[in-house]
C-alpha cells in the first residue's frame, strides 16, 4: 500500500460520502473563471483608464 497523507485520506473520504462535491466545484468555477473575454472591451476599459494621482487624498 502507498503512503496517503492525512489530507488525501480525508478528501478521499470526503469525495466518497459526497460524489456531487465534484459536480458543484466545476459549477462554481464555471461561474468565475471558464469565461470568454471580449477582447475589444477589454481594450476600451484599457483605453479609458484614468491615471492616479501620486498622492490620492489630496484634492488637487
């Protein structure tokens, strides 16, 4: 037998006793990450970035 640390044994465990866990991962990242960008607005939102000032309390 290999050797499994205590991390592996307890999501081991845990994919086991919840088989949907996987499923829900996939849904949330597909919510945040697996995302087509829209290069044309990413270039417009680069395009209307406004510089800071140096010290960015100071009215003017």
């Amino acid at each position: 037998m290999q050797y499994e640390s205590e991390v592996t044994q307890f999501l081991t465990q845990l994919k086991n006793e919840r088989p949907h866990l996987e499923g829900e991962q996939l849904k949330g990242r597909s919510l945040l990450w697996d995302k087509q960008l829209n290069l044309k607005l990413q270039e417009d939102f680069k395009e209307a970035k406004v510089p800071q000032k140096p010290y960015v309390y100071q009215n003017k």
